[in-house]
C-alpha cells in the first residue's frame, strides 16, 4: 500500500465518529496510484452503513486536494469481511475517548465502560445509534455508554 495515501487518508474521518480516521477504523483495504489516478478500495463496517457516500466523497475530496489526481476511484469491497479486529490500537483509543467501547472477545461479552473502566454493564439495546454500536449501562458508575459490536 502507498504510505503517502494512507497519511493523506489519516485525515478522512468517520462521519458518525468524527474522532477516528477510516485508516484507523480498518476502512482502507488498498490503495495505489497509477499516472493520475488513484485507486482506492474499501471495506464497510456495516452493509447498508448510511455514511458510505459521504464517505467516498470525502476520500475523493482529500485525496484530489492534497495530490493533485485528476481522478480517485473508490470502489467498496466485501472481501475480506471488515471486522472490529481492523481497527488500529490508535483507533481504539480515540474510539475510548469518545465515549465507545470496544467488544469484548466474545459475542456475548459486555464491553468495558468507557468512562470508568469497569466490567459491570448491561446491555440497555442491542441497537444503538448506529448499526455497528450497542447501548449498555454501567453498574459502576451509573453512565450509559455506546460500545462496538464484536463482528
């Protein structure tokens, strides 16, 4: 992959989350250059996420703007299968600080509170304000909290 791109990319960030770039959700599968144009290829968190437009768009934007493409084609892929695991430790994080947990090892495992650290949640619902987040409640310190679900 092109390191200059995937630092370009850096700045691309996920509209839901606007903490954490695409790169460090695990978004970028590749991305090369030929001549003027660059080729990016993508994979969704989420089939159906609502964001992959603007997604796209933003990668496009950014990437003309800062290297000059004349043409950036983004194309999204669902193979590999994106999955909780892409995310970069940078990416979890800011994923913290903004108050979302990461899933446990295990389908069925509560998230660790964001805020406090503790393992005593509960799930309040299985949909959260995104596809790809739950809601839970931490007994600890009495905060609800988004986490992400183990896919």
């Amino acid at each position: 992959m092109n390191q200059e791109l995937l630092e370009i990319l850096q700045e691309v960030k996920d509209p839901e989350i606007p903490t954490v770039s695409v790169v460090e959700m695990g978004m970028i599968n590749r991305v090369t250059r030929e001549d003027d144009t660059i080729f990016v290829e993508m994979i969704p968190t989420f089939v159906g996420c609502p964001a992959l437009d603007m997604i796209r768009q933003n990668v496009q934007d950014e990437l003309k703007q800062k290297t000059g493409a004349k043409k950036v084609e983004v194309e999204y892929t669902f193979h590999p299968p994106w999955t909780s695991e892409r995310i970069t430790r940078e990416g979890w994080e800011k994923l913290r600080e903004f108050g979302i947990a990461s899933p446990g090892q295990k389908h069925t495992d509560i998230p660790s509170c964001p805020y406090c650290g503790a393992d005593e949640g509960d799930v309040e619902n299985i949909f959260g304000p995104a596809a790809c987040r739950a809601i839970y409640y931490c007994r600890k310190c009495h905060q609800p909290y988004e986490g992400m679900k183990k896919i």
